[in-house]
C-alpha cells in the first residue's frame, strides 16, 4: 500500500476528539516534522495523548484531496 494515497485524522486517545485531517502517501501520517504551527501546539503540548490513523485509501491524489476536504 506504500503507493497508494490515503487520508488520515490525528486525535486524542482520551477523548478520540479530532485535531487534524491529511492526506499523504507512504508515511507521511506519521511524521510529525514540517506540520503547522497550530498542528505544533497541540501535538507538543502532550504527545503522549496523541494518536494517527488512516481512514482511507485511494487510487489517485485527486481522490484523497477530495475526500480530505
């Protein structure tokens, strides 16, 4: 699945509350590095309540855009 590009939503494990949506490919998902400054002051204000998932994948960038937004 490393070619494919999906969606993903950071959240915290406490409250399962929703604090950012994405779209990437292979582990973008995962890096924390070159976010936001907003993304920043949440994640480092408790990164250990922090979580990531992808919630779909898709054939084309066009279609994660879409979906991401």
């Amino acid at each position: 699945m490393d070619d494919k590009f999906y969606v993903y939503k950071w959240y915290y494990k406490d409250s399962k509350k929703i604090f950012y949506i994405g779209k990437g490919i292979k582990n973008r998902y995962k890096n924390v590095a070159h976010r936001n400054k907003k993304f920043l002051e949440i994640y480092n204000a408790n990164p250990s309540n922090c979580a990531v998932e992808i919630i779909k994948y898709f054939d084309t960038e066009e279609e994660a855009f879409v979906y991401e937004k």
